[in-house]
C-alpha cells in the first residue's frame, strides 16, 4: 500500500525523524521568514505579532536543539521476565468494538491523509483571500519617514496567520497580484516589542507580488490509481479502513497485556533511561515550535526539572512497562530480526518520511530501528494470536 504506509511504523521512529527535522533547520520559506521576522519583531520594528519573540540566544538553541538538562543516559540490558509476569498472553481477548472503525472516524483519517499531499499553487484569477500565501513587499513609515526594520521584500505571509499587527493582513484580503496598497494601521499599546511604537499611526504601503493558495486533492479514482496500490476510491477507502482496524487491534491487544501483567520495581537504569528520553523529546519540540531550550521552556512553564518529571511520571512509567513488555515477550518467544526484515523496515521508514535509507540509519541509529522493528513483530506476534470478541 502506498498509503498511510506511515500507520505500520512505530511512533518512536516518526518521534525521532521529526524531532531531527526539527533541530537541523528544516522547513520551508514561509518557516524562514516567520523566524526572520520573529528576530525583527523583537525589536518592534516589523509589524508582526506580540507574542513573537525569536532573540539571537533563542534562535541559537532551536537550532541545536537546545541544550539538555540530564547527562545522556544509555539503556543497559536487562532481563525482562525478572520484571514482569505476562500471565497467558496468547488468546488475549479484543472487542471489536475497539477494533472496528466507523464512517465518521474513516474519514477523519482519510482528510489528513490527503492534507499531507497539498501543494502550492498560483492564483492568476481571482483576488487574495483569507488562507492565501502573499508574497509581498512592503514600506513601514511613521509621519511620512520609514521607521528601521519595517522595510522588506518578497516577505511570504500567509493571510490569517495573525503573524502582523491587527489591520495588515485583514487589508491585504481583496487585492489582486501586482496591486499596492496604504494601509493606514495603527500600533497595539501598549506594544511590548517596541514601546516607542506602542499606540502609533503608522502607514504601509504594500505591493502584493504574488498570491498562492493551498490546493487538498481529493479522493478520486484517478487519484487512487496513481497514489495507491488501488484501482478506484472506494477500495482506497476500504484499504484505509482496513489498515486503521488492524493497527485498532494491535493498540488494543498491547492494552489488554499492559492490563493483565503483573510488573516489579523496573531497572533504575530503565527508568533514567526514559527520563533522558521525555526530556529530550520536548527539548526538541520546545525548540522546533517555540526556539526554546529546555531550561528556557521550564522557565516559562514555571517548573523544575523535577517537577517536570514528575508531572511526567505516568507516561515515563507507561514508557517503562511498554519497554518491558515488548522484551519480555520477544524473550519468551525467542523472536528474532533477520536482515531482510531489517532492510525492509528502513526502506518503509525512508520512503514514509522521504529520506534515505543511510539517512535513516544515521539519524536514528541502527540499535533503536532494530529494537523497534523486533518489537513491531512482538506486537504482530500477540495481534494475530489475539481473539476478537463482541
């Protein structure tokens, strides 16, 4: 299936590919000139939002991710049946009622999925609205003279983003490409980014060079065959279906295992282990969608390191058992990674996220993908012994 291939692969994988997305600078221009403009805003002298704040110290940490605030842990060996009793974990009882995937939720799916392959393109035939991408530039002046900072060509804003002050965007709605515009705006006050501009009349004038929207395909036969193994819509839509009941089922499965196990107290190093892991995960993420490092991002939270894990602790101990779970009946099974498989899962995980397979390999490393990979199989070991039940 050449959709939703992204459903049989294992969240830590996606989880690392994005958060290395993230930290090595990647996106598109209109990513760019929003972190460009956050850098001016700072100075108040573009006419983007408040919220913006983007200092040279804050760019530095999104872009290496920021720095972390545990020592690298490395998980250590161990043995999984020391740590839990598994009880009969083959025959585990699912309902179809977790299993099954109505209409409304198909289609939900199906939605973002074809969101995923939207695509740019030029409108030549109508004016800008709101959603549109402008490509624009623009003169900031104040009592006739140009204020520093407010000056910039072919600038990419998106119409209804609410990246500038009230009145720039909205003013923008109803032009066609090659127009210039005044726009008679004034600054919010107070106005945090620049206080010496807070409540000022100042006037744009804008030239709109280019207008682009964002076209969603939709789910036609032809767009079947030619993004799918299918032939038509319909058998599209049912392969989706049948792709989300089965991944329904091994959610399900993993679920009623966690349910029925009896665990000990885990390995410390297990638990540091995923410690390091939540922490670095939303380091990431703090950098990527905010250009916070994490000590930044528990600043702003008002928290403690330790107050943040223990806020986490559910969901570091979830991690733990998870852990623990997949090991121990990878050990009772004697389940093993052949090479083949290996290299199947990589190019799945390449294709899935439009990377190479070395990058693949590079970027996760092979340890974790092989560890991953061997507990998908665990997984498809317990669904396909599992008994669906009303």
């Amino acid at each position: 299936m050449k959709f939703l291939k992204r459903f049989t692969i294992w969240a830590a994988c996606l989880c690392l590919l994005l958060s290395m997305a993230a930290c090595s600078g990647g996106g598109g221009k209109e990513t760019t000139a929003a972190g460009e403009s956050a850098g001016q805003t700072e100075t108040g002298t573009v006419p983007g939002p408040e919220q913006s704040s983007g200092t040279d110290e804050t760019t530095a940490a999104a872009g290496s991710g920021g720095s972390l605030a545990l020592t690298p842990v490395e998980k250590e060996p161990y043995d999984p049946l020391k740590y839990v009793d598994l009880g009969e974990y083959k025959g585990l009882e699912v309902s179809k009622a977790q299993i099954d995937v109505d209409d409304a939720t198909l289609e939900m799916v199906l939605a973002s999925e074809l969101s995923q392959q939207a695509y740019q393109q030029e409108v030549t035939d109508r004016p800008a609205k709101s959603g549109d991408m402008v490509n624009i530039d623009y003169i900031g002046t104040k009592d006739g003279v140009a204020f520093e900072g407010g000056t910039a060509q072919g600038y990419d804003l998106t119409l209804g983003s609410g990246r500038f002050i009230d009145g720039f965007e909205d003013g923008l709605i109803g032009a066609e490409t090659g127009q210039t515009l005044k726009l008679d705006l004034k600054f919010p006050d107070p106005y945090k980014n620049n206080p010496d501009l807070a409540g000022q009349p100042v006037v744009f004038e804008v030239t709109v060079n280019k207008i682009t929207e964002t076209v969603t395909p939709e789910l036609t036969d032809e767009y079947a065959a030619a993004n799918s193994d299918y032939a038509t819509a319909e058998e599209y839509r049912e392969g989706l279906r049948e792709v989300m009941r089965e991944q329904n089922k091994k959610n399900a499965v993993v679920d009623a295992l966690t349910a029925q196990a009896k665990f000990q107290e885990p390995p410390k190093n297990l638990t540091d282990y995923y410690q390091y892991d939540m922490i670095q995960q939303t380091s990431y993420q703090a950098a990527a969608y905010y250009g916070l490092s994490f000590e930044q991002f528990l600043e702003a939270s008002e928290m403690t390191q330790e107050q943040y894990l223990e806020a986490n602790a559910g969901q570091i101990e979830e991690n733990v058992h998870r852990d623990i779970l997949m090991e121990a009946v990878i050990a009772s099974e004697k389940l093993e990674l052949t090479d083949q498989e290996f290299d199947d899962g990589v190019a799945e995980v390449a294709e899935s996220y439009g990377r190479t397979e070395e990058d693949v390999i590079n970027i996760i490393g092979e340890e974790v993908l092989r560890e991953n990979f061997l507990w998908n199989k665990a997984i498809d070991f317990l669904a396909k012994n599992a008994v669906e039940v009303e």
